[in-house]
C-alpha cells in the first residue's frame, strides 16, 4: 500500500513532465492562431486567426498531401493487421519445424532500420517501376509493419490461456474458426493498440516518401509539410499551421483509440 504522501508526489511528478510535453505542442498551436501580420514569434499568442489554417491548406495543397497518405497509411495499417494476426497466431500457438528460426528472421525487420536498406531498395524498385507510386511506399512499409505487428500479436498470443485453445478444439473448431471467432474479440485491446502505433509510424514515414516519390500529387503529408516549409521560413503562422494540419489525424484516432490503446499496453506489460 502506498501512503498519501507517496501518491501525492507521483501525481506531482506525473503533472511536471505533462507540462513538459504539452507546452511545446501548445506554443505551436497557439502559434498557428496568432496574426499572422504581427511579427510572429514561437509561443507567443496575441488573438485567433482560424484562417491561418485556411491559407496553409490553400498554399500547401495539403488536400492532396493528406490524401496520399490516407492511402498508404490505411493500406498498410490494413494489410499489416491482418498478416500480424495471422503470424502472431501461427507463432504463438502452434507448433511447427523451424519456428524459432523464422521468429527471428521476423525479428530482422525491426533490426534494421530504413536507412540500413532504402538505397537498394530505390534501385530494386526503381527496376520493376514502382517508384513513383503508391506500391513503392506500401510495399515497403507493411513488410516493417508485420514485423512488429508479429511479435505484438504473439506476446499476446501466448498469453491466451491454452484450455480456451483446446476446449474450442474439442468442439470441433478449425485454427481459423478458432483464431477469428474465438480469440480474435478477446485480442481486441491489443489490435487496437497495434492499429493506432502502426497508422502512427506510418503517417509520420519520411525517408521512403522523399526517395522513392519525385510526383508531387503522390507526396504525403509529411514529406509535403518539409517542401511547405522550404517555401515558408519566415512566416511561422503558416508553417504551425501546416504542422497541426499534418499531426492532426494521428492525435484524432489516438483520442477515438485511447482507451483500447491504454488497455492494450498495459496488457502487454503485465504478459510480457
């Protein structure tokens, strides 16, 4: 049992670093509605001016940017889920000839960082036309999402009690009848949570967009933000703007997910 005082100071603590990460994020929006004509400086707030956002979507052409990546972000969170699913399943519960082997080589992909391979991945692309297009920025991203999205979905596995496994076995149930339909609602926190990093890490991918994407009507929104801000150093108003429009859709589904997201992770750190 932890006494007044003890819980007092954590819940001091806990407030001192939500101030700190939450000022930076404020100054930014504050910054975003100020006048833009009134010599703007980071942090400092003299009125609202919600038409900031109307010219920076209009001179950003962040309609366009944002729905490249929708597109990407929502192929990749789709076709990473469901392959996730389906290996942190086999990897979990099953059993097989080579498994702890081919554990690993999943492991590789969040060993190696895009840096390590985008080069050779520009020219193997590059070869078999699929630069400058959606498959170039998907393609790369799920095989990365899968990777974490196994070994997310196998600690969770193996944490399923194995008497549910068997008991819906001796009804008579398939892997697959077993997996979508028995344990599949009971993964519900975890997929959620797995949703919401993997759109996250997908949305904010910038290397693989400004290699691979010379096409400015398939940039997405972070590598547009970066071509934005080229064109803007000096008028801070439009470049926050800019950057809240961008951030804006990750801090959405987090705030829809939050709670499915909460509960996920702590699961994950009471099983692991």
């Amino acid at each position: 049992m932890t006494s007044r005082t003890e819980q007092t100071m954590a819940y001091v603590v806990l407030g001192v670093f939500s101030l700190i990460a939450l000022l930076p994020i404020a100054g930014i929006v504050f910054t975003a509605l100020q006048d833009p004509n009134g010599g703007a400086s980071f942090g400092s707030f003299d009125g609202l001016h919600f038409g900031n956002f109307k010219d920076a979507w209009e001179q950003g052409h962040f309609g366009s940017y944002l729905k490249s990546s929708v597109i990407v972000a929502v192929a990749v969170v789709a076709v990473a889920g469901v392959f996730s699913i389906m290996s942190g399943y086999a990897f979990g519960l099953m059993r097989f000839r080579g498994q702890n082997a081919l554990f690993y080589v999943f492991l590789l992909g969040l060993m190696v960082p895009m840096e390590a391979i985008i080069v050779p991945l520009y020219y193997d692309f590059r070869d078999i036309g699929l630069t400058n297009t959606y498959w170039g920025l998907i393609l790369p991203q799920i095989a990365t999402s899968v990777a974490f999205g196994t070994f997310w979905m196998r600690a969770f596995f193996r944490g399923v009690p194995r008497s549910l496994v068997e008991a819906a076995r001796i009804d008579g149930a398939s892997s697959w009848f077993t997996l979508w339909r028995v344990l599949l609602p009971l993964a519900r926190p975890a997929v959620l949570t797995m949703t919401v990093l993997l759109f996250m890490w997908t949305w904010n991918e910038f290397l693989l967009a400004l290699v691979m994407v010379s096409d400015e009507g398939l940039r997405t929104a972070p590598l547009g933000l970066s071509f934005f801000q080229g064109r803007n150093t000096s008028d801070l108003t439009l470049l926050a703007a800019g950057s809240v429009i961008v951030a804006l859709p990750v801090v959405i589904l987090y705030v829809f997910l939050q709670r499915h997201f909460i509960r996920g992770m702590l699961t994950g750190a009471v099983k692991g």
